[in-house]
C-alpha cells in the first residue's frame, strides 16, 4: 500500500516536472521570437528539440522526454528563473547530474550580467555539494566569496558546508572568523541564513579540542576549549572538556568550578552531566560530597533524573526511609510519573521475579532519551551535531520512556 502510494507520487512528480518544461521552453520560446534577447542558434534548436520531447513522451520514455525540454530551454534574462527554479527541483529529486548540466549549460551564454553569473556558479556549487563533489564546490565558492557582493555571505555560508563535511575544523573556524568581523563591521549579529556563526565557531574549537584529546595533546586541547568560551562563557561542550581536562589533570577543584558553571547555565542535566559530577566528587573527597552537590544542583533544577538519582545517593548514606520521604516529597512539590514509579519499584525490591518490576525498570531508566529539536531525530545517546539536519547543539535530553509520554 505504501510503496503504491510512493510510486503513485513519483508519477505526479515526474508528471509535474514535465509539464513545468514544456511551459517553460515554451515561455522561452515565445518571449525569443517576439524578439527578446534570443541568439540565433536557440532559435534554430529550439522547434526540433521540443518535439523530439513530445516524441519520448508519447513512446513512454519520461527520462528521455525530460533531457529533451532541458536542453530545448532557451537562456536569456527572461528565463534565467526558470532555469535556477528546474535545476532546484532537480537538485532535491537526485537528479544532481541534470542540474549539474543546466546550470553549466547557463555559464556558456554571454548575454548573462554579472549578478546572473554568480547566481548560477552559486547553483552550481550547490549541485556540486548535493553530488558530494566538495573540492569543485569549494573553488566556485571561494572566487564566489571575493568576488560577488550579493551572494558573498551565502557563499561563505555554503563553505562552512563543504568545511564540515570534509571535517576540515581549521578551515570551517577561519570562514566563521570572517562571517563574524564582517558582521560586526556592518553592526550585524553574525546569524544571518542558519544557526549564528559565533555558535559554530565555538563547536568549530571544541572538535579541533577533541581531535587534540585524541592525540593525547591535553595542552592544545585546553587551549581550544578555552578559546571556544570567548564566545559563550556558558557554552556546555566546552565546560564538559575542561571539568574532564582538569579532573585528569589531578584538579578537581577546578573541574568542579568549570561544573558549577554549567549547573548555573540553565542547560538540562543529562545522564552523562550525573556521571562527570560524579566522577569529580570522586576525585575530590572519593565521593562523601556527592550528596550535597546533588541537593545543590537539585535546588537549581527540579528534574526526574535529578529527584531520582538524589533519592538513590539518600538510599545509600543514609537508608531507604530518607530516599523514600524525599521522593513521597518530591511527588507532591514536582509531581513525576518516573518519580511515582521508583516509588514502586522500592517497594517490589524484595522480589525480582515479578514481572511488573521489568517494566517499571525499564520506564525508570535513563539510559534513552535524546531528540533534536529542530527536526526530531531521536537517539541513545547525544551527538553535538544532529546526524539528521546537521544542526549543532540541537540534541537535548528528554528523559526516559515515562518521561517522554507524558510530557
Ligand atoms: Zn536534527
């Protein structure tokens, strides 16, 4: 039914893109014959190309038919519109090497302005990075960057593209560097077309931060790290990679400060932020701490995942009678189905058997639980950069399966 209905759209589309070329080779054609900048070869080409369109048609053979009207397009100031609009639609059904051709079928006419040119080497440079094709993409785009004004930005934009695809961070913060100092100089904020570049410069140093770690160069790591805060004092990546840099530098004091930084910062606790907290209370006085830096962290933000992992140190210092008030407690302040279920679950610990107590095991894990809020990819763990929309930072922790159905 469903690979019916995807067949079903394919024909409409394809359908549709024909009916779009035969109207625009015969909106080229006729502004051309009323004598509209048209040069005489078009005008030559143009009748026989159409219907040998109309023939591939008629035989069934919609490919062919689509080759056809393209290359009987004519190109002159009227159309030029059309053609970016065709090689677009082209771009987004996959059918790079076509759009590929009509935009440097484009190129080739001089009767184009300027403006006109580096619209097209633009579209080009889009077909090329659709086509996986970064090093073309990366040429059109900076000669794009020098020499166009209209479309310097958006070039610079499309770089950071071809940049973070290649994983060329040094690169990608040299360009975002630039999109930032022309910004200020026009008295811009540096947000224009996507996510703001003070943004992806500060992600920009944490991967070459990483890279450094992974190499075993601490020091470098530090240092980009650090450099990433200059932007955003509170940036959360940046602060995790310094609490850990200096936790296994032997400082956990430091390590503690860089956290409280991100306690104050507003930004969800995570898991992963329990185990780092957790990891530097150990360290710090091997984990007696722990405890007070829990209810610190709880006072500023009242989450399940916070109620329940301060309830499971309570249990362990101080007994199940304590961890069981304070959730008793938490339940009428914050009411929380997972708080609810570890409630429960403490009272089924006696028998492991029992097969409600899977469930509630389950519902209250924290193991899952992350979704990016700009186009919903859902995973285990957290990516800095969502692998579905390339958007940076968007992933956020939504808590576990209870969590997550009940708002
Ligand atoms: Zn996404």
């Amino acid at each position: 039914m469903l690979r019916l209905r995807k067949e079903a759209g394919l024909i409409l589309n394809n359908a549709l893109l024909l009916v779009l070329l035969v109207l625009a080779v015969a909106a080229g054609w006729t502004l051309g014959r009323g004598g509209l900048r048209m040069d005489g070869a078009d005008r030559a080409q143009l009748p026989s190309q159409y219907y040998r369109g109309f023939n591939f048609l008629l035989d069934g053979e919609e490919d062919d038919a689509v080759d056809a009207f393209t290359e009987a397009l004519a190109v002159n100031e009227d159309t030029l519109d059309t053609h970016i609009a065709l090689g677009s639609v082209l771009r987004k059904r996959g059918e790079v090497d076509r759009a590929i051709r009509i935009h440097q079928n484009l190129l080739k006419r001089p009767q184009l302005t300027a403006v006109q040119l580096h619209q097209s080497h633009l579209e080009l440079a889009r077909d090329f990075i659709a086509a996986g094709l970064y090093d073309r993409a990366e040429q059109l785009l900076s000669d794009l960057a020098v020499q166009s004004t209209e479309f310097s930005v958006t070039a610079q934009r499309h770089l950071l593209d071809v940049h973070e695809a290649q994983r060329d961070w040094l690169a990608a913060t040299e360009i975002a560097d630039q999109l930032i100092a022309q910004a200020e100089e026009g008295g811009q904020s540096a947000t224009a077309q996507g996510q703001p570049a003070q943004q992806l410069r500060g992600h920009y140093l944490c991967e070459q931060a990483d890279a450094a770690l992974e190499s075993g160069d601490d020091a470098t790591a530090g240092e980009f790290y650090a450099a990433a805060l200059r932007d955003q004092n509170q940036d959360l990546r940046a602060r995790m990679g310094l609490a850990r840099l200096c936790l296994s530098a032997g400082d956990p004091e430091a390590a503690l400060a860089h956290f409280r930084v991100i306690m104050g910062s507003g930004r969800n606790c995570t898991p992963e932020l329990l185990a780092l907290l957790s990891d530097i209370c150990a360290v710090k006085d091997g984990g007696s701490q722990y405890l007070a830096a829990l209810e610190e962290y709880y006072a500023l933000q009242s989450s399940s995942l916070l109620a329940l992992a301060l309830a499971g140190e309570l249990e362990k210092q101080r007994g199940l009678a304590a961890a069981e008030a304070f959730l008793r407690e938490t339940l009428t302040t914050h009411p929380s189905v997972s708080v609810a279920a570890s409630l429960v679950l403490q009272g089924l610990q006696s028998d492991d058997s029992l097969p409600e107590r899977e469930v509630f095991d389950r519902l209250t894990s924290a193991a899952e639980g992350y979704q990016c809020g700009h186009c919903g990819f859902t995973g285990k763990a957290r990516h800095w950069r969502c692998p579905g929309c390339r958007h940076w930072d968007s992933i956020h922790y939504r808590g576990g399966a209870l969590e997550q159905s009940h708002g």
